[in-house]
C-alpha cells in the first residue's frame, strides 16, 4: 500500500489540481483519494463518500473532481485533531495491503507518516497556514506552478509546473522510482 499526502501552504495553491494530476498520471495505483477538513459541510458523518464524478476537473467538490480524474474511490473525512488519527487509521485498515491512499491534508502529518509527501506552493509565505510548516519539514518534494515544465534538482525537488492537472515526465519518472521503492 502507498500512501501519499499533498498538503499546501494555503486555500487554492492547486492541491486537489496536483492530486487530480497524480490520479490520472498514475491509474494503476486504483487510488483511494482523501479529502481532510475540520468543516463538516453540512454531512450527517464523519467519514462521507463521493458517487457522482465532476462532468468537469476543474468544477464540482474536490472529491467530485477526484472521481473525474479516475480515482477508484473518494473519501470526504471531517474530523478535530482528536479523532483524526483514529479515523484515518481505520480507513487504511478497511483499503488493506492492495489499497493505495492519496491524502489533501496538513494535519495528517501529526498521526502518520505517509511513503510520500509532496507540499503544494503558492502565493507569499506570509499567507501561508500554519501547519504548512509540518508539511514543508515532512515534503519530499515541493510544487509550484510555473510558466514552464522545469525541475530544480536538489535533495528535494522542486517541481515546477505548467498546469498542476498535468504530471510532467520528469515528476513523473520521479514519483514511479519513488513509490517503487
């Protein structure tokens, strides 16, 4: 099982573009993709599942938009820091061994640590959310939109692209050799 966390230094920097990215980039991982927030939405429970795909990426809720890219499942989880652990503990237990999980959260990171963690970019750091720096500390790769495809190398990547939507070859070649391992 991968699991895989996109967490982001605000509200719109393009995290559920890049998991949408990652989701269509990568099929064979039947992914099961996460939404986190601390806001119920109006849902009667804690853990809610999407059924309907978005008739547009770039529309819809974020776990519409997940079904549309060809995530296998979509989770909407609304949980205080207390419960979140457990929760998503129970969650990797129901997907077992054959299940792989990718995660919009800055929060998880306080109750586990995933195979894989990309942090999202965008905007001054002075807007940046506080939790953003479990994420930055935590990343194995940053990500930027950019007018270009183009990597800056390093020990930790930074992924810089053109449409977040869009995994570019190098991030690509990159993320396989990272979730092979």
């Amino acid at each position: 099982m991968a699991i895989v966390v996109v967490g982001g230094s605000g509200r719109g920097v393009g995290k559920t573009a890049l998991i949408c990215g990652l989701i269509a980039a990568l099929p064979e991982y039947c992914w099961t993709a996460v939404k986190i927030s601390t806001h119920a939405h109006g849902l009667p429970q804690p853990v809610w599942e999407e059924t309907e795909p978005a008739a547009d990426l770039g529309q819809g809720t974020d776990t519409a938009r997940y079904l549309a890219a060809g995530a296998h499942r979509a989770l909407f989880v609304s949980a205080g820091d207390d419960e979140l652990g457990r929760t998503v503990l129970q969650l990797i237990e129901e997907e077992g061994p054959a299940g792989n999980l990718i995660i919009e959260s800055n929060r998880i990171l306080r109750h586990l640590k995933p195979d894989l963690c990309l942090a999202v970019a965008g905007g001054t750091e002075e807007a940046s959310k506080p939790s953003f720096t479990a994420v930055v500390e935590r990343m194995d790769a940053m990500v930027v939109l950019a007018e270009r495809d183009h990597v800056v190398g390093g020990d930790t990547p930074e992924f810089h692209l053109r449409a977040l939507e869009r995994i570019s070859p190098e991030m690509l070649g990159w993320l396989c050799k990272r979730l092979a391992a």
